[in-house]
C-alpha cells in the first residue's frame, strides 16, 4: 500500500519502509514507476433535473469492475469551485488511490458547482449549498450500486475543507454512509463568515440567511466589546 502523509509528502510500502519523499511545496518529481495503482476511468451520468455530469472511479489494485461489488467510498472535492481531474489521484487529502490498495473503489463525483462548466454551472450553487449538489453526488452513487460496482451495505463519505462540509452534511441527509470522514469541514457558517480566515468569500456560498444570523453574531460581539 502507498500512503501520503502531511504537506511534506512521504510514500510508503507497508511492509517494505520508505519509498520516496517529496519534500519543499512538491517542487521536484520522484519515480512511483514501481508501483501497482487502481485503475481509473471516467464516468457520466445525469442529475435528476437532467444536468449531464462528470466523475472519475478508481476501482482496487489489480481489480476489474468484474470484481465487485466493492465497498464504495465517495470522495467530495474542496471549492466548491474546484474539480476532480482524470490525473493520478494520490494527494495528502483523503485520496483514491490510498483507498484503492486498501481494496475500496472511490467515486469522485464533480457536481454543479464545480469548475470546468462554466459561470452558469459553478454559480448555481450561491447561497444553496448542501441542496442540489448534494442531490447531484448521491445520485451518482446509484447506479455504481444498480451496475454491481458498489456495495451498497459498505458506503463511506469523505472530503476535506468544503468536501469535509459535504460529508457532513451527507450524514444528516441519509443513513446509507457506514462512516464520515470531516477533514477541515465548515460545521457553523455564520460564524465561518463572521470570523473565519476567509470570511467575506464564504458569504456567496452560504446558505441563505446565513447572513442575517451573521449580523446578529456581530452585533453581539460589538457589544460584548463595548461592555
């Protein structure tokens, strides 16, 4: 198995010690020539108001969609303005290809909101956050389950920053995740734009409402200030 770990990056063969290190923001490239990964292919399927979307699955080492089914992890990307792109999914985050030498397939789902759309697809989520993207990750997860890739009794969620928000959200949606895993995830999104590091660029994304609670919030720290 190949595992990453920190912003240092470190890779390692269980078993079988260090195999390389990238160190210093990933500046230089080392050779993971010798190593087995899960094979990776795109998908396409439609949201339930007819959107066409786009993701990735990475099935286990050495396993064919033949195999399965498989327990499923789904992997929510950060942004939400971001997207998975069909390139090597091996990242410090919570990552495919970790998954994939622990015999898990991973479904990386790009729903509106993502980048790579345009402005229309990306900004469709502005204030809405957790409502159609949502609908949009879950539904990709179906037919994984209804084509006998994924195990619909062993589904896990996971994201970091924004997908950790999502895999949050996801328990409170559905019972059909066995596990969540939050990596850095907004629990609380008046406060995250009141006093967060990026405050004033949460408030597009936010809920509505959000707002008007965040006022609120203020006024109470001014005046507890003030006391």
């Amino acid at each position: 198995m190949v595992v990453a770990t920190g912003l240092d990056t470190e890779f390692h063969r269980l078993g079988r010690g260090l195999l390389a290190r990238v160190t210093g923001g990933h500046r230089r490239q080392v050779s993971l020539g010798g190593v087995r990964w899960g094979h990776q292919e795109r998908l396409r399927y439609q949201a339930s108001d007819g959107l066409e979307l786009d993701a990735l699955l990475v099935l286990p080492v050495g396993r064919t969609r033949d195999d399965g089914p498989f327990p499923l992890i789904t992997l929510v990307h950060g942004g939400p303005y971001d997207r998975w792109a069909d390139e090597l999914q091996l990242q410090w985050v919570p990552s495919a290809q970790w998954f994939a030498h622990q015999g898990f397939a991973s479904f990386l789902p790009n729903p509106r909101g993502s980048l790579g759309r345009g402005h229309e697809v990306a900004a469709a989520v502005a204030g809405r956050v957790g409502q159609e993207e949502w609908h949009d990750i879950e539904t990709g997860i179906d037919p994984l389950i209804a084509r006998g890739v994924a195990d619909p009794e062993r589904l896990g969620i996971a994201g970091w920053s924004y997908g950790g928000f999502m895999a949050a959200w996801a328990t409170t949606r559905t019972d059909r995740f066995k596990a969540a895993l939050v990596g850095a995830g907004i629990s609380d999104w008046p406060k995250q734009i009141a006093h967060g590091e990026w405050g004033g660029a949460s408030r597009t994304a936010a809920p509505r409402g959000a707002a008007l609670r965040t006022r609120r919030l203020s006024r109470r720290g001014a005046l507890a200030a003030a006391a």
